[in-house]
C-alpha cells in the first residue's frame, strides 16, 4: 500500500502542477502549433490535430513514469 500512496501523491502533484501551468497561459503560444502539427482549411471548414504535440505529451509522461517505477 505503501507503494500506491506514493504514486497517487506524486500523480497528484504533476496534475496541479500542469493546472497551474495552464491556469497561468504558458504555452499558449507554441503548444498545438509545433512543426509537424496538421492543419488544414478551406472555406468554412478547418480541421486541426496536433499530432506531434501529441508525441511530446507521450514521451514526457513515458519518462515521467519510467522515472517513478524506477
């Protein structure tokens, strides 16, 4: 039990860092926009998926979970 307190207080701690980093506006200018990100539009329709945002988020929670199993 020991093991699950110690994952559920540091998952905690990263979910309100993370708030505080949004609440705050960092990244706003260059997060979704990243080279590599696809965006297209014609007329009225856009259309957005930031996939490589996407990979940085996963390999950033990757090690961040290595780090704490470790």
């Amino acid at each position: 039990m020991n093991d699950l307190g110690k994952l559920l207080v540091v998952v905690g701690l990263f979910i309100a860092a993370m708030g505080a980093l949004i609440w705050s506006g960092f990244g706003r200018g260059w997060l979704g926009r990243l080279p590599g990100d696809i965006h297209y539009s014609k007329g009225d329709f856009s259309f957005h998926f930031p996939i490589v945002t996407c990979l940085l988020f996963s390999l950033i929670l990757t090690l961040i979970m290595w780090l704490i199993r470790r």
